[in-house]
C-alpha cells in the first residue's frame, strides 16, 4: 500500500464525516477534533489511528514504520460505522430529545405551581 492510498483512505473517512457527522475541518485530524464525541470509542481510535498513519505516509522514511494491515482494518471499521449514520435520523433524534426535554420541564412547574396552591389552600 503506497502514501497515496492511506491519504485517499484518510480523505474518504474525512469526507463521510463531513457528510454524515456534519463536521467541518480542513482534513482527518482537525475533523476528528471537532466530532470526537460522535463517534463510539472504537471507531474514533480507529479513525485516530488512520489519521496518525496519513500524517506519517506524508514522509517517505516514516512510510516504513505504517503497519498496512492495521490501517486497512482501521479504514473498513471507519466506513462501515459511518455508512450506517442516518443524518436525518440523528437530527430527529435531538430534536425529539430537546421536546422531551422541555415537556417535562413543563410537566414539573405545573405540578409545582398546582402543589403550591393546594398548600395554600386556593385548591
């Protein structure tokens, strides 16, 4: 596996971030920094070890130190984790989380202002 092949491995998982996860960034490790909590831990240490293995390939002499097995695993658990990611689903998701959220918030402070006027003896 040559340098150009582990960079095209680091820029197909950048750009399904980029698609799936909506982050931005300018390449694999920026966009890593940016969406480290959306990705479970496996796939972020294996999308962390693509990232280390396409800075390294950058330079002839570290090419050699790139273990090519690890990184082709590394990249088929990136892609297959990242092509399950439904953006419409996860924005659903937050949404319903967010009107869960403040659903019961309401529910709380109207049991607590009908609490307060029994105690008061309004009710």
């Amino acid at each position: 596996m040559s340098a150009v092949a582990i960079q095209q491995m680091a820029d197909r998982v950048a750009g399904l971030m980029e698609e799936r996860l909506k982050v931005g960034g300018r390449d694999l490790s920026a966009k890593l920094r940016r969406g480290r909590r959306l990705l479970p831990k496996k796939e972020r240490d294996a999308a962390q070890l693509l990232a280390a293995a396409a800075e390294k390939s950058k330079n002839p002499k570290l090419l050699g130190q790139i273990d090519m097995g690890e990184v082709a695993d590394s990249y088929d658990v990136c892609v297959r984790h990242l092509m399950t990611v439904d953006p419409a689903g996860r924005r659903r998701d937050t949404i319903a989380g967010m009107l869960a959220s403040v659903g019961f918030g309401v529910l709380v402070l109207i049991l607590g202002i009908i609490a307060l006027l029994a105690w008061r003896g309004y009710l």
